[in-house]
C-alpha cells in the first residue's frame, strides 16, 4: 500500500512528564523495556506499507534524532523518500524556544515539503502513542466511507492530560468534538487523523490565512458541520504519554500477558533499535517475578513486578519491586527500591531505600548518584 504518508508531530514539553522529559521529547520516552514510543507509530506506518514519512520537530529533540538515525531500524533509509525530519520554526526562531501552538502553525511552516507528498493519502499522528494500530485497515474504511478526515478514537474516555474526545452518532461520524473537557465524555482521541493530501494542503493554506494554528479547534471543531470527519474506533491497548502517572500505569499493565498479546501481535510486529547487548544474566541466588528484563542486564538480587531496560545492574541483596528502570541503572548491594522510575545511567548507592506508591511513583533523573 504505497497511497499513504506519514507525519508524526513531536514538538513540545510535557510538563506533566517532569524529570522523564527534561531533556527528551514525549516521543523518544523509553517504554517496554526494550522501545521507545516512537517505534510504536513508526512500526505502524511501516507494517501498513508506507514507505515516506516526516517527522515534525520542535524542541529537545537530540534524544529522538539519535534514536532515529537514518530510519534504517524501520526500512525507511532510502535514497528517494523514506525518513524526513521537518524543523518547521528552523528560518525564523531558535528551537524550543517559543511554545507550540499546534499542528496547522507547523504543517504551514513545513508546506514545501507536503506539497511534494506523493501519496494520495495522509496520516496525522503523534510520536507519544504507543498502540499497535492496523493502518490499512483503517484506509480501507476511509476510502470506502466517503469521509473527508476519519479521527481514530479509543473505545473509553479515560482522562487524559490536554486529551480531545468525540461523540459518535449511529452512524459513525462525529457530532461533538471535546477539547480538554472538565468531565471527558465519549470516545478518547488517539490524535491520529486520515485525509486527502489535497484536502491537507487546502485546509493548511486556509488556516495560515487567517492565523488558525489548532488542527482540534481550528479544523475538527470549527468545521465539524462543513467536513464529513468520521470516528473509527480501535479496540486494544492504547496509551498516550502524557503525565508521570500514564506512563507509569501503561508500563505496569505490560506485566499482563493479554496486554502483551494485544500491544505484540506477530502479524503487526514492533520494530525497534537494536540495543546491541548480550543476553541477560540472573545468577543462582537471584529472584525474579512478574518481570520484563531486557538484554544485558545483570541480576543477583530480587526483582518483582518490574521493567528493566537494556544494561541494568541489580547487585546481591538489592531489592527492586513495581520498577522501571532505564539503561544501565544499576541498584547497589542491599538497596530497596519500590515504585521507583528511574532513568538512564542512574546509581543507586549501597543500602539506600527509596519509595514512591502506584499514584505517584518517585522519578531519579538521568545519570543521578542517589
């Protein structure tokens, strides 16, 4: 299926992400012990057949652009097309430093490079989603609907931090569209959006006329009666990373096989960047339970119900229970960590106890000595 481009936003802060996004994106956020977000959308893309795909940029953005290289991770290193990144603020202001003010704003700055889009086709999406979402599918039924934007939604309105939601009709279009709503109701935007490349570049130049950057407000709301914009409802896991407690909880229900089954399906597989680790060592005296280990981790105490990244280092007597611990952790002798996100590189010093609780686990930022 070669009609389809991607364009993936990864363009602000999430303050509700604190230390995790100090000096990352949301997108280049570290998930499943072995992933970043960003190969959850990409892999989507891919699996589905796309062959082109942008990824639009803003600020603190060295972490993802080191994660995707040249794209050859995901078969998007090519000569003509494949992986682009789009610095859509690079001619007029330093990056990072003004805030975002929606996809419109960075599609207009970036309207050079949609205008040679050889697809009929465009996806909007953003690098924060972790999902396994069957694209083609989700073509298929836009085509055949007629619609000029299909928006696809999760089956709950689970809270989400600066989340859109959408009421359905019997039918299947959207007859309300919510943005941040003090009561969410209805279904949960995956802010992942199909259209016409020809209906994109109309709606770009429209919005830049009249100084409209929001793709929610500007567009899904203020032409909801003028647009034919349809909901397709996905069914699986779905997880947008937006606060310190989502990204907590969407790790924690990794430890649940049917979540894994559902997130790792073997007809849609997840591609990632190799850690280039060797395999995971627990030696004799070690515990571990109800656990995700990654390659090259080394432990020799007790691990329950935790995610451990590539690298990570548990010594004897040490003892790791609700965890996620980040690349080349390590936990020394007869320290007790308990709902405890840690990032890369950080030590942990013998005998040291640290505890957070399931609704607000403790954050250590990259490369800390605690």
């Amino acid at each position: 299926m070669r009609e389809l481009h991607g364009i993936i936003f990864s363009y602000e802060k999430r303050n509700e992400l604190y230390e995790l996004a100090e000096k990352r994106t949301a997108a280049s956020l570290p998930f499943g012990g072995r992933y970043r977000c960003v190969d959850f959308v990409l892999s989507n893309l891919v699996n589905a057949g796309v062959q082109d795909v942008g990824v639009v940029l803003h600020g603190r953005y060295q972490s993802l652009l080191d994660h995707l290289g040249s794209g050859k991770s995901w078969d998007l290193s090519r000569k003509r097309g494949g992986l682009k990144i789009l610095p859509p603020f690079a001619y007029q202001r330093a990056w990072g430093e003004v805030a975002f003010r929606g996809k419109m704003e960075a599609l207009a700055g970036v309207r050079s490079y949609l205008q040679e889009i050889r697809q009929d086709y465009v996806v909007l999406t953003e690098g924060d989603l972790v999902a396994n979402l069957p694209l083609q599918e989700i073509l298929e039924e836009h085509i055949r609907s007629g619609a000029d934007i299909t928006a696809v939604c999760a089956d709950d309105s689970d809270p989400v931090e600066n989340g859109a939601y959408f009421e359905l009709d019997g039918e299947g279009r959207v007859s309300q569209v919510l943005v941040q709503p003090h009561q969410p109701r209805g279904k949960r935007s995956l802010e992942t959006y199909l259209l016409s490349r020809d209906l994109l570049l109309k709606l770009v130049d429209d919005c830049a006329s009249r100084d409209c950057t929001s793709f929610r407000r500007d567009v899904l709301q203020a032409r909801r009666e003028e647009l034919s914009i349809r909901g397709w409802v996905f069914h699986g896991f779905a997880a947008q990373m937006r606060s310190i407690r989502d990204y907590y909880e969407r790790s924690m229900q990794l430890l649940h096989r049917d979540v894994r089954r559902d997130l790792f399906c073997p007809e849609r597989p997840i591609r990632a960047k190799s850690a280039d680790k060797s395999s995971a060592y627990l030696s004799p005296e070690a515990v571990c339970r109800n656990s995700l280990i990654a390659d090259g981790c080394k432990i020799e105490g007790t691990v329950e119900d935790s995610i451990l990244f590539p690298g990570v280092t548990v010594e004897s007597g040490a003892t790791v229970r609700g965890c996620i611990l980040f690349k080349e952790t390590i936990v020394r002798r007869d320290a007790s960590l308990r709902c405890v996100i840690a990032d890369k590189r950080v030590q942990v010093q013998p005998g040291r106890h640290l505890a957070g609780h399931e609704t607000y686990p403790l954050v250590i930022a990259k490369g800390r000595v605690v």
